[in-house]
C-alpha cells in the first residue's frame, strides 16, 4: 500500500468522513483543531516519520518529514 493510501486510511479510520486530500505532499483535512490532535497522534503511531501541523483557514495541514 502507497503512503498516501495510508494515510488517508488512517484519516478516514480517525475521522470518517472528514474532506482530506493530498498536495504537492501536504495532507489537508478539514476539521477541528481537537480532532487534528487526535490525527496526527494517530499518524505517529502508524507512520515512522514527523509531522508539522498547521492550519490553514479552516483546514488543518499535516507535512511529512
């Protein structure tokens, strides 16, 4: 399974069906700030890499590094 595959799986486990999509490898999803916590707590346990979280207006923005 690609990485964007599983991260979307995580964000759709996580969240449901929150609106996220991938750009330029930037995951944006748009939710609250609680429930951006919760995903990249998430993401953590899934993926062995950092993440940045930031917000962009009413989406948050999840950057992999």
């Amino acid at each position: 399974m690609g990485f964007e595959k599983r991260v979307l799986t995580v964000v759709e486990d996580t969240l449901g069906n929150a609106p996220a999509s991938f750009t330029n490898g930037t995951l944006f999803v748009e939710c609250s700030v609680p429930e951006a916590v919760m995903l990249e707590t998430m993401l953590l346990k899934e993926l062995t890499c950092g993440i940045i979280l930031s917000r962009v207006g009413i989406e948050s923005a999840f950057d992999f590094v």
